[in-house]
C-alpha cells in the first residue's frame, strides 16, 4: 500500500492551494469560501419550517442552502434495523420513508433560495432521485460521503456535467479514484469534500493537513463537510489548509426532531461560523494559525491539523463497509436461483445486516446462481454465489 502524505510542518500556515470551485461563473477559493448550510430533511416535510430554516441561514451568512432528495428503498432495505429517536425506537427505514416529499416541494425550495441570490444545492441518494433532481435544473450538485462508491449513481450524475460536491468520508484513496474516473470523463474535476462519517465526529479525527494532499493527488479543489460541534474550530482551520468549501448541518435548534439537528448549528452558531472563518480569509493563514493556536492551544490545533495521511479516522473506521453501499438481496434468493437484476440493489448495510460486495461489482452476479440461500436484506457475498 502506498501512503502519501505532505510533511506537516512545511505545509502548515502556507496557502499551497492552487485549484479553484466555479459554480454559475463564480470562483471559490480560500479566498472567498463557499460556505453552505445544509437543511438536509431537517424541514420533516414542513413547508412553514422549510420557509423559517431557509430564512434563518440566509441571514446567518451562508451562501448556499443544501437539501436531501429521499427516497427510502433507494437508501437501505427495511429490515435494516432500528434507530432510538426521542419518541422511540423505529425503524431506519420508515423514518427516511417519512421524510420523503413531492418534488414540487423541493422546486418551491428552490425558487425560494435563489429568489434570495443563494445557490440551491440537493443530495440524491440514486439514479431515480438524481434523474428527478436533474429536471429542477440544479447549478450543481452534491453527493454524500455514504453513495462516493455507489458507482450506478455516479454514471448517472456525471453525463449532467454540472460542478459536483463529493464528499469524502468513510473513504480509502481507493473509493475516490474510483468515483473520479467516472466524474471526470464527463465534466470539471469535482470538489472533494473531506469529512469524517460520524455524529459527532471529533476534533481530534480531522487530519485536516490531507486537504493539500487530496488536491495534490487528485487534482481537485478540496472543501470540508464538517460534523464536528464546535461552530469554529475545524472550519477555521480548513481554511488555513486550503478549503475553498464549507458545509455545517444548519437547524433551527439542536433540540428539534430532525436526524442531524444533534450535531447541526443553529443560527447563532452558524452566523458565528461566518464571520470566523471571512476573519480568516481576511487575516491570512499564517495570522490565523498563531492566533488560534494561542487562544486554543498548539498541542489541540496541531492534534486536529494531524499528519496528512489519508486513512479511515477512529471514529469512522467501524462504519466502513456498513455506511458504504453493497450490494444486498431485496427479496430472499432461494439456494440454485438465478440472480438478475431486480434480486438485489445497493443499499446502505447500516444497523444488522451483513454487508455485501461493492457496487461496482453488478454486472458480475446478474446471471450467476446463487450457491446458498440469501435471506431478505443481507448482503451478497462472493461465496454466496
């Protein structure tokens, strides 16, 4: 295995970024950070809380609201497991299967945010939500750290040629070239977000010396999904590190029912968020870097900033292969079935069920027979067919 890394202590406080983020002719870049809120399903399907969510983050500072297009069976099998919510446990499935809404109240979000000169940005989880997302007409699209290896979704984006958001979490270099080689046959070199896949995520798990490094290897302008809670501390310093992106969940309050409001900023944070990392654009990173590292003390600041070298982050590193997708069985194939295409899709493994092969591996077991019988929602293993 070959490791990259670019040594720490010459790269810190430098601004090595070279690549640029064009969305509608506007250029991104340490310079000027894309700073989105991402609403994700926090709305629960409200219009009136969707209008207030929209309204609080334009007026917090953000310059692009994101949003998620759900569709439940193109996310996870319903025999996936349950999840503990302040009412109850329920199951995953059913709660994505709650927060799926018409497009016409996705289109309506949209003309609201760009009535407010915002770019509008969604999440499809599969083909069937990316071909409905694409007849909104979107200036660009963003996919999730979860779907970079579902490589069907990736084929369907790509022909669109719009700037696209790929997310980098729960990742190997191996994932990202993979999803690469798709994107960049069809279009600009996408902008890798780096993020670590867990809620909350760590200060400490960031490593955020491998943006430089993504860019380096990859050829990319690089940005930050952040899951962290402090509103401040790894926004700041990705953009020391080159960030020409920034994504923090946005809610209206932490308290409110939606999945990622736990780990979102409300307003005040978010606004704080704002005007933190603008002060750092304007300071310079070498400024920023000493101030920080007095305010908040070097030995937290270089723990965060870490070595540079791509690797599952501790707090991910259990989710990978069960956040990612596989390939899983829909329906229970009987020992000696043929296996064709409606048998099985590429789920999210999550909460119980095993995983199964990685989605690029489809075209390989549609007509193979199955060797043992699969039960209903678990994976497909080599040596189950």
């Amino acid at each position: 295995m070959i490791l990259y890394r670019i040594p720490g202590k010459k790269s810190r406080g430098k601004a090595l970024k070279k690549s640029f983020f064009c969305i509608n002719g506007q250029t991104y870049s340490p310079a000027q950070v894309l700073l989105i809120a991402e609403l994700g399903t926090s709305h629960g399907a409200d219009p009136v809380k969707a209008g207030e969510l929209i309204d609080a983050a334009a007026e917090a500072g953000a310059d692009c609201i994101k949003f998620q297009i759900v569709y439940a069976d193109e996310i996870l099998h319903p025999l996936t497991g349950e999840v503990l919510l302040p009412g109850g446990k329920i199951r995953l499935y059913d709660r994505f299967k709650d927060l799926e809404v018409p497009l016409e109240f996705l289109a309506d979000l949209k003309e609201r945010v760009e009535k407010k000169g915002l770019i509008f940005l969604c999440t499809p989880f599969g083909p069937k939500s990316a071909r409905d997302l694409s007849s909104l007409e979107p200036s660009c699209i963003k996919i999730a750290s979860p779907e970079l290896n579902y490589t069907a979704l990736i084929r369907e984006i790509a022909p669109l040629g719009l700037p696209v958001l790929l997310s980098t979490g729960v990742s190997r270099l191996s994932d990202i070239e993979e999803a690469l080689d798709i994107l960049k046959k069809a279009g600009p070199p996408p902008c890798l977000l780096h993020c670590v896949t867990a809620y909350p995520a760590p200060e400490r798990d960031y490593n955020l010396r491998i943006l430089q490094n993504l860019e380096n290897i990859f050829g990319c302008p690089v940005g930050l999904s952040d899951h962290s809670l402090d509103p401040c501390l790894v926004p700041v310093l990705a953009a020391v590190m080159g960030a020409s992106v920034i994504e923090k969940h946005f809610c209206l309050s932490r308290q409110d029912p939606g999945l990622d409001d736990p780990i979102a900023l409300d307003p005040q944070d978010f606004a704080l968020m704002v005007r933190a990392v603008r002060q750092a654009q304007a300071q310079g990173p070498k400024e920023t870097l000493e101030a920080l590292s007095k305010d908040r003390g070097r030995d937290l600041v270089e723990a965060i900033l870490g070595d540079g070298v791509k690797r599952l982050a501790p707090s991910e590193e259990a989710n990978y292969r069960r956040t990612n997708r596989s390939l899983h069985a829909l329906g229970e194939i009987q020992e000696g079935d043929i296996i064709t295409r409606d048998s099985f899709a590429s789920l999210r493994t999550e909460k119980i069920l095993r995983p199964g092969l990685p989605p690029s591996f489809e075209e390989q077991i549609i007509g193979r027979r199955a060797r043992k019988t699969i039960p209903a929602g678990e994976g497909i293993r080599l040596e189950d067919i």
